[in-house]
C-alpha cells in the first residue's frame, strides 16, 4: 500500500515528535492527578469511616448506667493528679499529653503507673521525645492518647466511658494489660463483655510479641551473641550449690496448676523444693530466698498461666543470675525466641513432674552436665534500649507520621483470643502455632 507524500512529510514533521511528547506528559500528570485524588479520597473515607465506628461505639456504650455509676468517683482522678510531679509551663503547651484514664489496677491508686512511666510532667525521654502526662478527664478531648488498663476497668464496663463523648480523629486510645488472658477470665469475668472493647482501641500495650508496644517484662532487653568469649569461672559458681530448687509464690492456686504439679515433684521423696512467699508455710520472707539464690541449683519460674506470648520477670530475672530457671508458662518455642539457647530447662519436655524430677537430680550430681545450661553466658550478652519504658515508646509514636484506619482494632474480641491459653495443660506448651 502506497503511503501519500502528505502522510510521509507529516511523519517526518521535525515537531511531531515534541507534540506527542507533550500528549504523552498531560496525560501522564493527568492520571497521576486522579490517582492522588482517588487516594485522598479513599483516606478521607477511611478517617470518616474510623470515626463513625467510634461515633457508634462510644454511643452505644454510653447508656443510663452511667447516670447511676460515676466515672468521675469511681477513677479518683483528681487523687491521681496529686503522684504527678507537675512542671508545667506555657512553652509546654505543644508537647503531646498522654492521659491516664484509669488506675493501673482497680484495687490501687494512680501510682502504680510509676513501673512504666516517669510520673512527672512533662517528662523527657533518652530518645529525645517529650510528652506531658495527666490523670485528669477533663482533659480528655486534648489527650493525644488515653491509656486504658483492663486491670483497673470496673466490673461494669457500662461505666468507664463518658456519655456522648467523640474522640478526636486522631486520638490514639491505648488498650494496656499484662495479665495472662486467662487470668482475666477467673478475675474480671472478661468474656461477658469483651466485645464492648472493640473499635475502642488504635495500640494496644501488652505482652503480646505482636501488640505495638510490647517486651516490658524485659524491658525490651534481648540477648545478642559476642563476638568473643566471655571467661566465667565455672568452679566457683558450682562450689556455691548446696540446695537443690527454689520457688517464691504469692499467688496460690493459680490457673496453670503449678501448685498441684510443685507437690507431685515434692512427693516423689527425691528432689526437695525450697518455697517462700505467702503460699509457703515459711511465710513472705522473699528477700532472705533471693539473698542466697546462688545455692541453689535451679528457680521455679512457674506462671500463673499457661499462654503463647506470657513471660513474666519470673523467668527474665532469674537469667540474669547463676542458677537454671525452670519453667512452666508458654510454650517452648516461645521461651526460645526470647532467651539464649540450652538456658532454661521446660517441664513440657517431660511427661510427668517425677520425670522431671529425675532429670534435675541426675544435672545435680553431674555438675559438668549442669554447667551446660549456664556456658551460654560465655556467649550472649544482655543489651537494653536507653528508653526502655513503655512511657517513652509511646511518647515517640504519637511525634510519628499519622496513621489512619487500619490502627482501630475494629475487632478487639479477635484480637484478644488470638494468642492460645492451655489451661493446666502443660504437655500443649511443647510448641506454639503461632511461632511455626
């Protein structure tokens, strides 16, 4: 087919070229204009969507109970004010203020709060981050976050939110616990009204190794391999050990059934368990247990509760010393991912507390098979952040680039009873599905 002498020229025009270039751009510029839009839009529909959810949940929550039952009298946060140092100044006025809504425990004052946040305000963080810190609700719609305890709710949920109140799009509400989910069951009969937690919350503060702010009860400490070996002298921590186990308690019958298993080891007549605290026929007395812990040969770091995640200090305190912690809590492969290897001994890797028993005698009487658990620290060594308080963690997110939708916990019942609890159960603990 012949192309015409007018078609050839006009491909062959010197600004062709230019010109669809030019088309080429516009359209371009064009496209990424209605992209941007769309997604402005779809941010914008998720910001109305979040508040929506919360204008309907803070609604729902807020009925007549409210009228009969005061959250004002119930919190005491006036009495809260009083253990915050308060420094404030007008300079300050542009400083994120955290909120403390309730008390840490619901049998406790204002003060426990100190275990995880500087009690002063404002405060000023290693990482550089300030914030200002207050118990008082009537400063709630300024509140950049507001913490909430599960552990210091009342037993009626009814009556810890304030009547038509509508949080701020980009008030950050903070769910915090530190109790196994199956202590909450026992205690605070949860499960009947856990589904009132949910579009409540954007971050949650636990000991879920997946909440946004978690690993408290080691300070977010982690072990991290030398690069040299660290010399111990082996015989004088061996020459220390004349007892055999020591377990400090003052929580008796808890849920995962430790009491009846430390008796059945007891019973076998073979390996003799020193108890102190107040479910010891000793009495309190810890700090006389924990003066002389280098003789004994292994801790009891037995939990309340048998869940994935749930590590308490009972475990991490006792690696910081010269003893091998034995241990009863969440499974192995949790214990794993945060400990050192061959440095604790787990009761779900045998099939009975005698088996158990046997085992810890016969690393008694063959101390260079005992030793093995403690060569570990030859090689790891304990790193801590300089801001370890979840008060700081905190302060630092709230300065960071704002999130939208997809931090509402819509759903906190699924959230909740994401992480397994084994009941007495101790054979389960030998693997966690969550860590596979």
């Amino acid at each position: 087919m012949k192309i015409s002498r007018k078609m050839r020229n006009l491909f062959n025009h010197p600004n062709l070229y230019k010109a669809l270039f030019a088309l080429f751009l516009v359209l371009f510029l064009y496209n990424s204009w209605m992209l941007r839009s769309l997604s402005n839009k779809y941010e914008k529909y998720q910001i109305e969507t979040k508040d929506l959810n919360r204008r309907t949940k803070f609604q729902i929550i807020s009925h007549e109970k409210l009228s009969e039952y005061s959250t004002t009298n119930f919190f005491q946060y006036e009495e809260g004010r009083k253990i915050i140092k308060n420094g404030e100044k007008d300079e300050h006025k542009d400083l994120k203020l955290i909120l403390l809504y309730t008390p840490m425990y619901t049998n406790f004052g204002y003060d426990h709060w100190k275990w995880r946040f500087p009690l002063e305000s404002p405060y000023t963080c290693k990482n550089g981050f300030s914030c200002r810190l207050t118990t008082d609700h009537n400063q709630l719609k300024e509140a950049s976050a507001v913490i909430v305890s599960l552990h210091g709710l009342p037993y009626d949920p009814h009556t810890w939110i304030p009547a038509g109140y509508i949080p701020p799009v980009n008030q950050k509400w903070i769910a915090y616990w530190i109790e196994a989910t199956w202590y909450f069951a026992n205690h605070h009969n949860m499960y009947s009204w856990l589904q009132m937690l949910d579009n409540i919350f954007d971050w949650t503060s636990s000991y879920y190794k997946d909440s946004t702010f978690s690993g408290f009860y080691q300070n977010n400490c982690s072990y991290v391999k030398r690069k040299t070996k660290h010399p111990i002298v082996k015989e004088l921590i061996l020459k220390r050990k004349n007892n055999s186990a020591l377990w400090v308690v003052s929580h008796c019958n808890a849920p995962s059934g430790r009491d009846k298993y430390v008796q059945d080891i007891e019973a076998t007549g073979f390996f003799n368990v020193t108890i102190y605290g107040k479910c010891s026929t000793r009495g309190e007395k810890t700090e006389d247990a924990f003066k002389n812990l280098d003789n004994y040969y292994f801790y009891l770091s037995f939990e309340n509760s048998l869940c994935d995640d749930y590590i308490t200090e009972k475990f991490f305190q006792m690696l910081k010393q010269n003893i091998v912690p034995v241990v009863m809590g969440a499974p192995r492969s949790d214990y794993e991912r945060v400990a050192p290897p061959k440095s604790f001994i787990h009761v779900a890797d045998f099939t009975s507390p005698a088996e158990l028993a046997k085992y810890l005698l016969y690393l008694q009487n063959n101390p260079n098979e005992y030793y093995e658990y403690l060569e570990w620290k030859e090689w790891y060594q304990l790193e801590c952040p300089e801001f370890p308080w979840p008060g700081c963690q905190i302060c630092q997110k709230l300065y960071e680039k704002e999130e939208t939708q997809k931090d509402l916990f819509r759903n906190f019942t699924s959230y909740w009873n994401s992480k397994k609890c084994y009941g007495q159960d101790f054979t389960n603990t030998r693997i966690s599905e969550d860590n596979m």
